[in-house]
C-alpha cells in the first residue's frame, strides 16, 4: 500500500477580465446599499415634501402678513413717516367710543341673529327629514340655494326689498293695513333688517348641516325610546340634541365667527348708518385703514377683534362640547 499523499486538484485559473476594463477598479454595490449615498425619495421623506408647499404658503401667505400686521399695530405713522410706538395704539382702542359702539353693535346683532338663525335652521331641518314631506330634494334644494348667493348682490337685492317708498316688504305690509315701515333709515329697524339678511342667507346652509347630522342618527334609538313610552318632544330632548351637539358646536362657533366679521350687508344696505347704528368692528375697521389710512390702528383693532373671538371660541367649546 502506498502512503504518498493523494494528488490535488490544479488550482482554477482565475477567470480573465472582460474586455475593456482594465484599469478599472472593482464595481461597487448600486442602489440603497452603497455607502456614503442616501436616498432623496424615502417613506420619511416624502410626506414632508408633499406638505411642504402647503407650509410655504401659509407661512408667505399667513404667518407673515400675520406677523407684519402686529409689528404695524405697534407703530403710527404711514410710510417714511412710519414709527414706533408700543402700545399707543391699544390704549387708544379703549378709549374710543366709536369703537365701543360699532363693538355693541356687533354684539347685539349676535345675540339676536345666531339663536334665531340656528333655530330655524334646525326646525327646516327636522321638517325636511320627515318622510312625510313630499318632494324633499326638491325643498333641500331651494333652502340652499341663498346660501349660494354673494353677499354684496343680497345686500343689493334686500335694499331694493326694503326700500321705504317702493319695497317689496312695505307693499306686502300695506296689504294687510300696516303703515309703510322705514327699514333702513331708523336705527332700530335698520338692525332688524341686517338681521332678516343675515337669517335668509345663512339658514339653508347650517339647515344641511343639521340635516346631515340627523340622517346619521341610528333609528334604532328612536325605536327604542318609543317602546319605552317616549313621546316625540322626549325623544327630542333625549336622544336628537345630545346626537347633534358635535354639529350644533360646529354651527355656533362658526355663526359667532361670522357674525363678528359682519362687513358685506351693513356696508351695502346702510353705509353703517343711520347715526353709526349698524356700524360693525370690521366697517370701522375698514375705514381706518382704507379710508383714513391709519394702519396702526386698523391693525390694533384687527387683533383686538381676533382676541374677542378667540376668546368667545374657547367659551363654546368649554360650554358645549363634550364632557369626559
């Protein structure tokens, strides 16, 4: 027997380069896999670019003309003449009575215009998801359709309405034997008349509001309560109301807010007048800045109207939302 060692195997040649590539050193590993290279596109990345135009808009756009305006708030002056002045300004707001008056004129259209509005909307709202209503996409339809009208042509169109001499409302009202009605040039009724504005322009569209909140009760609650006996007005309280308290928070704040920046129909129909009646914080707002030309000011009761309403907001949310 033989002990030499078996005999190996030749070494394999090592395979020859491919043409061309001499001098080249090895490829390196493509893709995400190489080293010192990230990718732009990544699941991070990307939600961040597609929000950033929407940032950039907002912050060249809102922020900053945010920013600038209360940077003018603290200043008098226009132009070269532009300086600073702390706040001179605020201490002058609190001591003018017209802003005082335009401010309690605001408020009183408020706590007259949004209950009434808001309850009619939600008593179109129930008829109109009655079944027993005939035609109801009909009827939907045309409690909308003010909504969709621009608020300077209503204010047209209700100034013709109103008008003393020759107004639709005072011939309906000398129908029935009633003295024609001076409805814009009395302060209280000229009051009265932004606030039949207001109403028909506003109440079709918080009644789909409420209508949509209606339609996505359960009716088996309904049915329920009327197995244990409730009637239609306990059923209302009980089961209606708590459901729609989300929409009904929605409307009042955003009623609220609106309401606040009243501009377009007392500045069509009555100018502001007569004797600064219906003169809102917004109209007198608007003629300091662009009739005066005092933007220190106009921008001191811009944010002054902001606050009142940032503050009124919080109180509704507290007050009506929901109770954890």
């Amino acid at each position: 027997m033989s002990l030499a060692p078996p005999e190996r195997a030749p070494a394999t040649a090592p395979a020859p380069a491919p043409a061309g590539s001499a001098g080249r050193g090895a490829r390196r590993p493509a893709g995400p896999d190489r080293p010192g290279r990230r990718r732009l596109l990544t699941r991070t990345s990307v939600p961040y670019l597609l929000i950033t135009p929407a940032v950039l808009g907002f912050a060249v756009f809102k922020a900053y003309p945010i920013a600038a305006s209360f940077w003018i708030s603290l200043t008098t002056g226009n132009g070269d003449a532009q300086r600073f002045a702390g706040l001179a300004n605020y201490r002058r707001l609190l001591a003018d009575p017209l802003f005082w008056t335009a401010l309690r004129n605001t408020g009183l259209i408020l706590v007259v215009q949004v209950p009434l509005m808001l309850g009619l909307a939600l008593l179109v709202a129930l008829g109109l998801n009655s079944a027993k209503v005939w035609l109801r996409p009909l009827w939907r339809l045309g409690v909308f359709v003010p909504s969709l009208t621009g608020l300077v042509a209503a204010g047209v169109m209700f100034s013709v309405i109103l008008n003393r001499d020759a107004g639709l409302l005072n011939w309906v009202l000398s129908l029935v034997g009633i003295d024609p009605v001076n409805w814009l040039g009395s302060p209280f009724w000229a009051r009265v008349g932004i606030v039949l504005v207001i109403t028909w322009h506003y109440t079709g569209y918080n009644a789909v509001m409420y209508l949509a909140g209606l339609q996505g009760i359960p009716k088996e609650l309904y049915e329920a309560a009327m197995v244990d006996g409730a009637g239609p007005v306990r059923r209302f309280f009980a089961i209606t109301l708590p459901q729609l308290r989300p929409i009904l928070l929605l409307t009042v704040v955003l009623s609220t807010i609106g309401t606040l920046q009243l501009f377009d129909e007392p500045y069509v129909l009555t100018g502001g007048g007569p004797d600064n009646a219906t003169l809102t914080v917004t109209m007198y707002l608007y003629d300091n800045g662009f009739t005066y030309f005092d933007f220190g000011y106009a921008s001191a009761l811009a944010y002054a109207l902001a606050t009142i309403v940032s503050v009124l907001g919080v109180l509704q949310v507290r007050l009506m939302g929901e109770r954890r």
